[in-house]
C-alpha cells in the first residue's frame, strides 16, 4: 500500500501544479476538472492512509516479482475494479511490462491482465496531450513522461502509439516492420510476465491466446492451453527473421531524429506544416 | 481515358447544371452505384455534373433516407480497428494463409495521414511514391492510401481498407466489411455491393500503376473480402473475383466521358440550381425543379431503392410503366411500355399488330387466373 499512497502524494503534487497552469492560462473548463480530480486524489489519499493504518497485517505475499521492469505494484484485489493509481502512472506500468510503443487498447488490456484494473482508452488521449503541454512548459520536470512514437519517415506521431520518454529513441521510433517486430517483442514480455506469476487470471492467459492466434506456430495444436514457452520460442523464430532490417532502419531513423529535432519534438513528434501541396518532405 | 477528356463547353454546361452548389464528390459507393444502373441518362448527367441529388430530392417532395446508419459505420470501424490492431496481426496471420505470404512480408505503412496533416492531396502523393516504389522501404500492407479516379472529368479521392504487395510485385485489394459471413455464406446483395467496390479500387490503382509506366497487369482482379465469422468477431478472409464489375464498370466510366451526347438534347438552360438564400435553405420554386428535372430521361428499375438518392422522384414518375416493375417484367411484356396497356389486352382489346404475340399470352393469363380464382378479370 505505501506505493500507492506515495504515488498519490505525487499525483496530487502535480495535480495541483496543473491547476496552477490552467489557471494561470485562463482556461476555466480545464482548471475546473483538475479542481476536481485533485479533491478526488486527496480524498483517496485520505482513504488509503485510513486503511494503512487499520490494517496492521502485512500486505498480501508478493505474487509478481519483477526485476528489471518496475512492475513492483502488486496485482490488485479482483473485487477492485478501478485503480487508486492516476491514468499516466497505468499507462506507465503496461507499457514498461511490454517495453515497446503500443496503443491505448492493448495497455488497457495489459493493465487489466496483471495490474487487475483497466480504464477506458478515451482518457488516454487527453493524457498525450497533459504530457505535452507539462513538458513544453516545464521540461524534464518529471522522472518520466508518457509520450508519441514517431513515424521513421517523417518522426511525425506515430497514430495512436503511446511510449515512454526514457526509452532509447531506438525504440521509440517505428519503420514499416517496427509494427511486427513491437508485435512480437510484445507476445514475448507478456509470455515472460505470465510465467513469473503462479497462478496467471484469466485475462492474462486470454491476452497471450490472442498474441498466439497471430503467430504462426504459437498456438501449439491446442487453442485454450497455450504455453507461454511455446509462444516465445515461435515469436522468437519470426523475430529473428526481421530484427536485423528493423533495428537498421531504426538506427537511422534515430540518428535523423536526434539530429534534426528539438527536445520536445523529439517527444512528441514533429508536425508537418501545410506549406504547399506540391509534396511531403524527403522520405530520406 | 485521358485522350478524351470533355472539352471546355461541356465543363460549362455541366456547371451550370449543378448551379451555384459545390459539386459533391464522388467515392467508391457513388461510383459502384454508377455501375447498378448503367443506362441511367439521368443519373449520369446529374452525377457527372456533381448535383447533390439528395438535396435536389428532398427539395422536391422526395426525401430518401440515405447513407449509411450511424450504428453500421460504428461497427464497421470497430470490426476494421479490431483486424488492424497492433500492426494488423490478425489481417497478416489471414493474408498469410490466403496470399501465401512469405514470412519476411510484414511491412506496414500508415496512410491515414502524412506526418499528421490529413490533407488529400498530400495523401495521394504519398500513396503514389510508395506504390510506385520511389522509396525502399519494405512494404506490404498499405493501410488506407488515397487513390484517384477520373469520373467524367474530375478526380475523385478513394480510400480502400487495404492494399496488399506481394513480393512477386502483384497488389491485392482487400475491403473489409462488418456484414457476417455465416456458415461460407454472405448477404449476396451486400457481397455484391463489396465486390463493385473493390472493383472500383483495382481500376483506379490499375491507373496509378499505369501512369507510372508500369504494368497494370500487376493489379490483380482477385480481391480480397474480410469479414466477421458466423456470430463472433473472428475475421475470415474469401476471394472475391470482380472481373465482371470491371467490365461494368468501365463502360460506364467510358460512358461518363461521353457525356457531351447525352448532354445535347437538353436545353441549354436547364439548370438544378436550388437558388439557396444565405443560409442555404433553397429558394427555387418546387415545380419549376421538379420540371428541370422531368427534362433530363431517367431508366427508373426497382434496384435504384438501395443505390440512387432520386429513387422515389424517379419511381413516382415511372409509376405505370412496366420498367418500374422490374428488369424481367419488362423483358417479359416486350414491347409494351404502360402496365394499363397490358391490361387492356388481357382484357380482350384488339391488339396492334406488333403487340399481336404478346396480347395472346395475356388473354391467355388472364383466362388462367378467372379459372383459378373464379372471379372476372377486373
């Protein structure tokens, strides 16, 4: 529970730091929903504080244990459907679990497979936009932020990818094979997440069924008792076939980025500025 | 098809067919709805012209209940989100297994926008230069690109779902509809409707690659239709061969080219301008649009209720005629134009000597029918 509360702390710490900026920016629509999800995380700091307190008993025994992903938040009671924590430190879990770009769907889904709460994908596009507007007016204020993938052509946002900003800009950076290959790498770290716990809830095991169904030679004959072990070993196979050509083409894309674009845009994306129509810029 | 664009006055005419209204654009419906009812002078003229027929319907007593439900569209954009997730897996695991695809294909490029700016004409370029293969990247599966047609002299912009490269250099079209396939079975309407679209695509992306220099050949005539399977939302893929609507479908478009003949018997005033005030409500008197329109010939046929705005002007004003029944009623009564006709000779009028063979086999049905009813042939 102490992360929770901690991570409350901090929520409610940048909640009101966005008042202060809707305020200030003379925009009374948006400063008034921040009034009220900060009352909301102060009244659940209260509640969380409350139950620390009256449970003596430890927390329940660690399930996930996570080394390298900080995934350390345990898996949420199955009759707590919404998460105490704020959308971007959800989005913030999923997508370190998966370590790829990925869209607000499949973080949904993979919060709700081994974090035991979703929220509906809608939120997270105001959310793109709150990081950017923090960002642009205090940068690298935060530890992280949740930010775009770029397209390798024109490091425009990637349409509806979220990633997270201390990635390698390697990995955040997506080529015509990046979507398999994230694809991939994605079935991988969700097939590693699944063996790490016992007993994995259904969700999980339906989330990687459906990884398996688009993998040829995950599914292993039988489709409802897919092994974890099986579809890494067939992601694998199907990965080494396109990791080099991807990681190339990504290196390049990511040299061109670091070179050509400013902080924020390197975040969030360069933006095409209708200027003619004659064409698109050099696709290099 | 570019050889003989319409010339000048013909551009001039058309405009003032439309009027003062912006000519409404043609898309992969309106164009497969072209090729429904290919001897439509009406529907042709109106359209080659831009008219907004439902406009110009409503304003004439005639409002049809046209476009697509609001509820269709949102299933038809969940069920295409659900195929195209995370770098269209489950459209790849499909295409594999359907287009044998090697597994080193699996390129995927976005085209819903060009670094962001949804501008068509940007889009277009864009599709362009990668169809062609003006960069190097390895590609596969284009995700919405912007195609172009010439429709009786201007470009209209078409967006199919999907369009596949193989390795061995052929393109496949693949749509992607909500419409269930049950048991390998479909709704043949809608599949039909689905295959003039596709057929739309392959013409306009057989006319990119061409003026590329390159071989339209390339375009393959088998395209691809994803849908749900049986109840659920599991995808299935089936090939669609649209030969046929090809055929169709470019007589028409030949025929929309030729538009200067089917111009030259109407005055040269005849305008549908719907002489609108400033806030767009049309001033023009009812009968006087409703004349306009009488000038222009309409080939009205009962399939015209899922394709044509106009379908109820139209079949208001064929009412009585034979045609309105249908393609095989009128094949059946040859030669006689006006059911009331039909009828007159069932009851016993003397025929004229064209219509003699005819009058038989009507005397003889209604015969038939006293028998079977016992009542007199009213």
């Amino acid at each position: 529970m102490a992360e929770t509360i901690e991570a409350l702390e901090r929520r409610i710490d940048e909640l009101r730091v966005a008042v202060r900026e809707a305020v200030l920016s003379g925009d009374p629509a948006l400063a008034k929903t921040r009034r009220a999800e900060l009352k909301r995380a102060e009244q659940a700091w209260e509640d969380a504080l409350a139950v620390a307190t009256v449970s003596a008993v430890p927390a329940p025994a660690e399930t996930v244990s996570g080394q390298a992903v900080p995934e350390a938040s345990p898996v949420a009671g199955p009759g707590e459907p919404g998460s105490l924590l704020p959308l971007r430190e959800q989005v913030y879990e999923a997508l370190s679990l998966l370590q790829v770009p990925a869209a607000p769907k499949l973080i949904a889904t993979v919060h709700e497979a081994f974090f035991g709460s979703t929220f509906p994908t809608t939120r997270v596009t105001s959310l793109k936009r709150d990081e950017e507007r923090s960002f642009r007016t205090a940068p690298f204020a935060r530890p992280y932020y949740i930010c775009a993938a770029l397209s390798a052509d024109y490091l425009s946002p990637s349409r509806g990818l979220l990633a997270v900003s201390t990635w390698p800009m390697e990995r955040r950076v997506i080529g015509s094979l990046s979507p398999r290959v994230d694809f991939l790498t994605a079935a991988i770290r969700v097939a590693d997440a699944i063996e790490r716990i016992p007993t994995p809830p259904v969700t999980a095991r339906r989330l990687l069924q459906r990884f398996a169904a688009s993998i040829p030679g995950a599914s292993g004959g039988a489709r409802d008792q897919v092994k974890p072990d099986v579809v890494r070993q067939a992601a694998d196979a199907e990965l080494s076939v396109h990791a080099d050509a991807d990681s190339r083409m990504r290196r390049e894309a990511a040299d061109r980025a670091r070179r050509q674009l400013a902080n924020a845009e390197q975040l969030f994306g360069a933006k095409l500025q209708p200027v003619s129509d004659e064409a698109g810029p050099n696709a290099g | 098809m570019n050889s003989d664009q319409p010339p000048g006055p013909v551009e001039a005419r058309l405009d003032r067919l439309r009027g003062r209204a912006l000519p409404v654009n043609h898309n992969a419906r309106t164009i497969s709805a072209l090729a429904a009812n290919p001897g439509c002078p009406r529907r042709a003229l109106m359209d080659a012209a831009g008219v907004d027929k439902q406009k110009i319907a409503a304003h004439i007593g005639y409002p049809a209940p046209f476009g697509q439900s609001r509820f269709a569209i949102g299933r038809g954009n969940a069920f295409e989100a659900r195929v195209k997730e995370n770098g269209a897996a489950q459209l790849l695991a499909l295409l594999r297994e359907h287009l044998d695809l090697d597994v080193t294909e699996v390129g995927y490029t976005d085209f819903n926008d060009v670094a962001g700016n949804p501008s068509r004409e940007l889009r277009h370029v864009r599709t362009r230069q990668a169809l062609t293969g003006q960069d190097f990247a390895p590609r596969t599966l284009f995700d919405h690109p912007l195609l172009r047609l010439r429709v009786g002299g201007r470009h209209a912009y078409l967006e199919p779902d999907l369009i596949a490269l193989r390795l061995d250099g052929s393109f496949h079209v693949i749509e992607i509809k909500s419409f269930p396939v049950i048991d390998g079975q479909a709704d043949a309407g809608k599949v039909a409707a689905a295959a003039i679209q596709s057929a739309v695509y392959v013409r306009a992306l057989r006319d990119l690659i061409a003026e590329a220099g390159g071989d339209p050949g390339r375009v393959s005539h088998e395209t691809i239709l994803i849908a749900p399977r049986d109840f659920a939302s599991q995808p299935v893929a089936v090939s669609v061969d649209v030969r046929k609507q090809l055929g169709v479908l470019d007589r028409q478009l030949v025929r929309m080219t030729k538009i200067a003949d089917l111009l030259e018997p109407c005055p040269a005033t005849l305008t549908f301008d719907l002489d609108p005030d400033r806030d767009g409500t049309p001033r023009r008197p009812r009968e006087e649009l409703a004349a306009a329109l009488a000038l222009v010939p309409a080939s009205y046929a009962p399939e015209c209720l899922t394709t044509c705005e106009l379908c109820f002007a139209c079949r208001a004003e064929a009412a009585g005629s034979t045609g309105a029944l249908g393609k095989s009623v009128r094949e059946d009564l040859g030669g006689i134009e006006y059911t009331a006709q039909a009828l007159a000779l069932a009851r016993g009028q003397l025929p004229s000597a064209e219509q003699a063979e005819i009058a038989v086999l009507l005397l003889r049905a209604a015969q038939l029918r006293e028998q079977l009813l016992g009542e007199v042939f009213p």
